[in-house]
C-alpha cells in the first residue's frame, strides 16, 4: 500500500471518532451542573416530605378529648370483570 492510501484510510477511520467524541463531549458540558441542580430538588423534597410525617405522626384526636379516630387501610381498587359468555349472549 502507498503512503497516500493509508492516510487516506486513516482519516476515514479516524475522523468520525474524533466529531463523535466532540458531540459527545459538548452534550455532556452540562451535566454536573444539572446534577447538582437534580440533587438539590431532591433533598428539597425529602426535607419536606420529613417535615409533614412530623407533623402527621398523631392521630387526630377530638377537642374534647374523646377516642381517636381509627386507622383505615387504603382501599384497593379492582378493575371490572366482564363475563364474555354474558356479553356476547347480550
């Protein structure tokens, strides 16, 4: 091979790597910053979510000083069953 077909063989091969490492690098430039930005949001959250399980620890009690209301669990919603043999008899 001469000189010239592996320069030009080079630059194929070289190239492409080199403007996908810039692209690469230029999506990236603001990822630390976007990071710190993510965090922040974050601990801001999970501070106020602290803050209203303090506030909610107690059962709601009456004024004048009755029993507490009771504890529910959360209702689990179904979704409907439809009978085909029905359906298509209908």
């Amino acid at each position: 091979m001469s000189t010239t077909t592996d320069l030009i063989a080079a630059a194929v091969i070289v190239t492409p790597t080199l403007l996908a490492g810039a692209a690469y690098a230029y999506s990236i430039r603001g990822a630390a910053a976007d990071s710190a930005r993510v965090r922040a949001v974050l601990a801001l959250s999970a501070y106020e979510r602290e803050t209203a399980a303090e506030q909610d620890d107690a059962t709601p009690v009456p004024p004048d000083g009755g029993e507490p209301l009771p504890s529910t669990a959360p209702v689990m919603r179904l979704a409907p069953v439809i009978d085909l043999h029905t359906r298509r008899a209908a």
